[in-house]
C-alpha cells in the first residue's frame, strides 16, 4: 500500500504541474482559434487597402510573392459609376464569376448584373446597359446576393450586399465586371482596392500564429513594392498572435498561484508518505538506528525505495495530464514545445518531492530515537476555518470590486488574485466548520445507545474509531467537490451571460432587417411559423439624455423568434405576452416596461403613447439593445399611420439563410443579417471561463487524493475489520448487514462531502457572480448557472464509488485468513 501511495502521490503533483503547462498552451490555441475564426477566411493574413484610388499592380508578382510564402493572394477592386437610373458599383474580383448563381447567359467578356436590375429594366444576356453613359454587353443575370453571403464574398460582403438606405432610394447595386472591362471603362470613379494576403494552413496554436505573423512581417514590404500606392495595412496575422500571447500570458498569470497551492498540497501527501514509510519500516529502521546509522542515511533509504514508485507516478500524472488536455483545457491543441515542458516541471516535482521525502524522514527518524522532549502540536489548535472565513471576507472587502478588469485596448480581461482566492477561502471555510462539527459529532457518537438497529450503530461507531481519517477523508473529498463545482459554475455562468447578453442586443440568435417600413401589419411567412417573429421598433432620447426604444411585438410569435429565459424578469414570455394581447378596456395601450427608469413616466414625443397602462416591469427585454430602456407593446395596437415611422426585423432562432430565402421569395427585401454571436465580444468571457475551468483540474487532483485516502483507510483497517465482522457474524448478523454497516459509514462521508462541496460551490457562485461580468453596463445582469449537471454528476460517482469500496471492504475482511485474524 506504500508503494501504492507513492504512486499516486506523484501522479498528483506532475498532473498538477504538466496540466499547468497543457492549460496554458491550450489557451493560447483557444484564442488563436477565436481570432481566426470570427473574421473572414481570407482576413487572417494581411491586408492592403486604399480609398478613392485603385492599386495597378502586376498580380503575378503578387502570387509570386505570396507563394514563396506559403500564402495565396485575393484582389478586389470597387469603382463606382452612373447606372441606367441610380449609381452602380462595378466590382472586379478574380474568381467572381465562379461564386454567384448564374441565372441566365455566361459570357464572361461583359457586365454580369444581378436579377433584380435586370427585371427592372428588361435587360436580358447580349443586350447592352448604361454605364458611365456608355453602353455595355451584358453577359450574364445572376441571382443577387443577400446576406449572410458565401464565404468567397466575406470581406466584400458591404459591397455585395449593401445595408439598406435610410431615405426612398436604394444602395448602389453590384455589377461585376471582367478586369480588362473594368481597365477600359471611361467616367468610373474608384471607390477603393483592397489587396489581401492569406493562407489556407489551419491556425490553430499559438506557435502557427506566430511563424504566420513572422511570414506577413516578411512579406509586408515586398507587396508594397508591388503596389503603386501607399496603402493602409492592416496585419490581422500580427493581431491574432499578440492575442494569443496575451491570452497565454493573462491565463498562466492567473493559474500559477493555483498552481503552487496544489502543490504543495500534493508535498502535504508526501509528507504523510514519510510517515507511512516510517511506520512500516519501523523495526528496520530502529534496528539501523541502534547501529549507527544516521538519520540522513535513512532518509536516503527512503528516497532510494520511494524514489521509483514517485518517478512511476510522475510519469503517470505528465501521460494522464497529456492525456486528458483535450477534455480539460480550453483546445485539443497544444504548441509543440508544451509536452517537453510539461515533462521538465514534472520531473521537477519529482526532485522537490524526492528532497521533501529525504528531509521528513531524516527528522522523524531523529526526532523518533533521540531523547528529543515533544513540543505540544500548535497547528492542531488554530481554528483554520475561522482564518480561511476571516480571509475570505477580507479579501472580498478589499478586492471584489476590481475582481475583473477589461483592458480597453486589446480587450483582455484581468482576473485579481482576490477574484481566484475567494472561492477557494470560501470553501475551505465550509469544508472546515463541516470538519470540525464532524470531529464533535464523532466523540458524541460513543455515548449512543441503539442496538436495535445495529448496522447504523456500528457504522457509526467505526467511524468514530477512525475519527482523523474521517474527517480527513471528508474534508479533501469535500474541497474537491467544491473546486470543481465553483469552477464549473463560474465558467458555465460567463457563457451563459455572453450568450443572455449578445441575445439581450439582437433580440434572438440572428435577426434578418427589413427594407419595407412597419406600415402595413404583417406576420411571418407560412414557411417561417414556429421558428421566426416580426418585430418593430424607434428610438428616442427621453429627459436626461436617456436613450431609450419603443419596440412593437406579435404577442403570438415572438416565443417563437425572440429568446427569452425566466430569470431575466421572474417570470414567463408566454406570461408577459399575454396581458399584451388583453385587448384594453377604458382606451388605454398596455405596455411593458424594460430598464431602470420609470419611461412610461418620461415619454410623450408621442400621441399614440399619452395613454398607456403598464402591465408589468422588467430589468430588461430581448432586443433593447445598448439602450436604457425600452417600452413594449402589441402591434396591434397602433395604427398603420403610427407605425410608418419604425424599422423592421425578423428575429429567428434558426438558420438565418432560410428566413432570408423565404423572406425574398415572399418578396420582401432584407438587408444585413445581425447575429447574437458577434454582437458581444467574446473573448473576455472566455478567458474568464477558462482560467475558473481549471479549478476542476484542481478538483480532480484532490479527488484522486480522496480516493487513495479512502483505499488506505480501508486497507490499514482489513484485520481490525475482519475481527469485527467475525464478531458480528457470531452475533447474528448476516451478510447483508455487514454489507450495509459499510455502505452506511461510506454513504454519511460521501453524503456529507457532496453536500457541503456542491453547497460550497453555490454559495460562492451566488456571490461571485456579478462581480466577474466583464461588461456590466451591458444588460442582463448575469445570474449564477445551475449546478444541478454537477450535484447529479457528483453523486452517482459517490454513489458507485461507495458501493464498489463496501463490498471490496466485506470481502477482505469475509476472505481473511485465521492467521490475520490472530494477528489482530
């Protein structure tokens, strides 16, 4: 069993120490991932851009330049001229004619133009068009782009699909146009050349960033010597890296101090390893003692006989934490040198842990055969839940204001220390004042009499013999408990405020504008019932520079576009909309009333709205975007006249490029589509999520230390026990009561661990939450994540992990031998 222990023991300290290291590189691909990710695919090099001119350049030297790096080249040019009625954009791309749908003709020497222009002024493929007051062939009709576009189109997307106008007339219409076409047109005015360079090689590290960032460093001054212009360079490439790194850097800052504590919990373990070696080295050692040998000799013993067991168990924990890194951490992938890294720390621990072992040995030995008076054990007087409780309060005092701070520039969060220190301070508080009833409630447990019901009895009484690995066993199981759950909600809580907040400003998952105003009332199209709703709004600025929105709904469908959660009011949509639709009785519109200001007080810009009663008050509404406030109501309760002056969107929950093509073939023109995703950025939820996500890295490193203790009290105790259920078999008791005198003493430890750890975990998360937003002038205020997946998951473990350690306890000690029973 020492050898056993010795294993795990390493296995926990390089687990630790490797899983720091996987956690970080994987962060830094995390970050990579995400800043690649939310561009445009062609947006994650460099890019090389005027206005109001063009960039003549010799595009094979440009793919020539590319090339040598590994890199591909994408150029488009914009021009824009005098159309038949309105301006047009002639848009030059190469590969343009390959990327739209082709409804009639082809020819590739002429003006493709999309179908709405073409059905507007009868122009058909071989027929001409004005442009620039010249006529022009056309060669093809292809289908007019609406959002969201093919992601050839991504960075031309505000050319191809232009937001809508304000006024009567429509945006400029995209024509694409051959390039020796272009060249040769007279009148055409550039509007802007935008030249970039990208790669196709996935990005997925932070080492790949880098050596792509170094590649466009290089290349950025040979491409602009091709160019004939000085262009504004943008190098997306160097951005993402400089994210990565900073990322890597703000998660390793934030995980090291973690990190040593666990640490030296884990030398805590070899500590008690020494004195497990100790004890069951005890006549040899006397006996090399009574020799001459000295106390340092036997240390080395123990370092010589321990030595390959911690090295066993130092390679186990870097495999495991390499292992598991894609469960873990924040990406599967990791930078080439982590496993190298990984592997130096651990056998780093592994010499800490083999001086540690050396140097507790020496002492104990020393201590053990000289005639050395004992000092009384301080450490076991000082109250450490009062200390951590103390903590704690201290820190949340001093610190919690600025638990969580967004750099304005690069838009990095810092998490404080204190932010990191509370949860744990909290739980060891709990896991204390749990410990320290348990040790009370184990002395009073010799003074219970109930032999009629002798299974409880029993297993009560057992565990008050084994007093300190009880409330040992409790404590570490309990703060492993703990850790994970307040990790797993913190980090469950950042995701579920980014996505409540990007769903508060876009109204649902995605939200499709309408060009036609909200003059005539209209739902949604047959095709679009049970995913999608119409909505409706204006905004104003009410007293006191207080902006504010007057958004109109179809009671009957926004639970089918619009998202909604409970929490955010107290109460359910399908509630709210219901007193909406109440048809009013003395002439008065009932509204709901979003925000912190009492705005049915304020507004009177309009008519429709000096008399209106409110049926309800919320904190905050789907779609208020970054206003104040908002007032709500039915659209049925305005006027086509009343509602001419507001804006439309479809707001779904589904693909957006199904309610598009719906909406278009219904014959409504839409413009840009918003997305809830990218309305918020994302990264300082994430790195806040992953650096309280490695707590359940922590949790899992206690845990094992939890399950070692609970095996080594189950072993140490095989003859003690053995005797017992010899006992009680001579008393009457049968087989299954032997079984259930276990399952009982196991089940009030893992009872108590799970509840005071899940407990723990809720009581931190309820308090942490709103200080770790890192926009709280956003709406909503984030509320604290359910740990019910938690609570569940935790006791079925423990709910197997007892059963399966009772009956291994029942058969030892129902197979024991005569002799061991002797011995005992």
């Amino acid at each position: 069993m020492t050898v056993v222990v010795s294993v795990v023991t390493g296995l926990v300290l390089a687990f630790v120490a490797a899983a720091t290291v996987f956690y970080t590189s994987a962060s830094g691909s995390a970050a990579t991932q995400y800043a690649v990710g939310h561009r445009c695919a062609v947006e994650n090099g460099v890019q090389f851009t005027v206005s109001n001119a063009d960039m003549p350049a010799d595009n094979a030297r440009l793919r020539a330049i590319a090339g040598s790096h590994g890199a591909e080249v994408a150029r488009s040019r914009v021009y824009v001229a005098a159309g038949p009625l309105d301006p047009v954009r002639l848009v030059s791309r190469d590969g343009a004619f390959d990327h739209v749908e082709v409804l009639r003709g082809g020819d590739r020497n002429g003006v493709w133009i999309p179908h709405n222009v073409a059905e507007q002024f009868k122009v058909e493929p071989g027929g001409v068009i004005s442009i620039a007051r010249q006529p022009v062939p056309v060669g093809a009709v292809y289908r007019k782009l609406a959002d969201p576009v093919p992601e050839y189109w991504c960075a031309d997307r505000g050319v191809m699909v232009p937001p809508p106008h304000g006024g009567t007339n429509d945006p400029p219409q995209p024509l694409l146009v051959p390039e020796r076409l272009l060249d040769e047109l007279p009148g055409i005015q550039p509007l802007g050349t935008h030249v970039e360079v990208y790669t196709r090689k996935s990005l997925r590290t932070r080492t790949e960033i880098e050596d792509w960032a170094t590649a466009t460093g290089k290349m950025t001054p040979e491409v602009i010597a091709a160019l004939n212009e000085k262009p504004v360079i943008k190098d997306y490439a160097a951005v993402s890296a400089k994210t990565a790194g900073q990322t890597q850097d703000t998660v390793s800052t934030a995980v090291l101090p973690l990190t040593l504590i666990s640490l030296l919990a884990g030398l805590l373990g070899v500590v008690g390893l020494a004195a497990q070696w100790i004890q069951r080295r005890g006549a040899e050692v006397r006996l090399l003692w009574t020799r001459g040998v000295s106390a340092q000799a036997i240390g080395g013993k123990a370092v010589l006989e321990m030595g390959g067991p911690l090295l066993l168990g130092v390679t186990l924990g870097w495999a495991t934490a390499w292992l598991t890194s894609p469960v873990l951490a924040p990406a599967p992938q990791l930078d080439p040198w982590a496993p190298s890294r990984a592997a130096m720390l651990a056998a780093a621990t592994w010499l800490v842990a083999l001086a540690v072992l050396g140097t507790v040995t020496s002492l104990r030995a020393r201590r053990e055969f000289t005639a050395i008076e004992r000092k009384r054990d301080v450490l076991k007087k000082i109250p450490w839940e009062v200390l951590a409780g103390a903590g704690a309060v201290t820190v949340w005092l001093t610190g919690a204001d600025h638990a969580v701070r967004v750099d304005p520039a690069s838009l990095l969060p810092e998490v404080s220390l204190a932010a990191l220190a509370f949860p744990l301070l909290c739980i060891v508080f709990f896991i204390g004042v749990t410990a320290r009833l348990a040790g009370f409630l184990s002395k009073a447990s010799h003074r219970l009499r109930g032999w009629r019901n002798p299974t409880v009895l029993w297993a009560l009484r057992r565990t008050a013999a084994q007093r300190k690995v009880a409330v040992a066993l409790l404590a570490v199981a309990g703060l492993a408990i703990g850790v994970i759950a307040a990790g797993v909600g913190v980090a469950k809580t950042a995701r579920e405020s980014l996505e409540d907040k990007g769903w508060m400003r876009i109204g649902s998952d995605h939200a499709v504008p309408l060009v036609r105003g909200a003059g005539e009332q209209q739902g949604v199209p047959q095709e679009l019932r049970g995913q999608a709703t119409r909505i409706a709004y204006t905004q104003l600025y009410i007293e006191g520079n207080i902006g504010a929105r007057i958004l109109l709904i179809d009671p009957e469908t926004f639970q089918d576009g619009g998202r909604w959660r409970d929490r955010w009011a107290g109460t359910g949509l399908d509630e709210l909309t219901a007193r909406l639709a109440e048809p009013p009785t003395d002439g008065t519109i009932p509204v709901i009333v979003a925000g912190r200001y009492p705005l049915d007080q304020f507004i009177g810009q309009a008519d429709y709205f000096q008399r209106m009663r409110t049926v309800a008050t919320v904190p905050s509404f789907p779609a208020i975007g970054q206003y104040e406030g908002m007032i709500i109501t039915s659209w049925q309760w305005l006027t086509p006249s009343q509602r001419r002056g507001f804006s439309q969107q479809i707001l779904t929950t589904q693909d957006p490029r199904h309610a598009v093509d719906v909406l278009n073939a219904a014959g409504e023109r839409t413009g840009p589509v918003l997305d809830a995703k990218s309305s918020t950025e994302h990264l300082p939820f994430l790195i806040v999520a992953w650096i309280f996500a490695f707590f359940v890295v922590l949790g899992a490193a206690l845990a094992a230390v939890a399950v070692v203790t609970l095996l080594v009290s189950v072993e140490t105790r095989r003859r003690s026990t053995a005797v017992a259920h010899a006992l009680l078999a001579r008393m009457g008791l049968r087989a299954g009561a032997l079984l259930a005198t276990h399952l009982v003493e196991l089940a009030i430890l893992a009872g108590a661990a799970t509840a005071v750890g899940v407990g723990g975990g809720w009581v931190v998360l309820e308090v942490l939450t709103q200080r770790l937003d890192p926009f709280p002038a956003l709406s909503p205020v984030p509320q604290p994540a359910s740990l019910r997946g938690v609570g569940l998951m935790t006791s079925a473990v423990a709910i197997a992990g007892v059963v399966l350690v009772a009956g291994y306890a029942v058969r030892a000690a129902k197979g024991a031998k005569v002799r061991e029973l002797l011995r005992a």
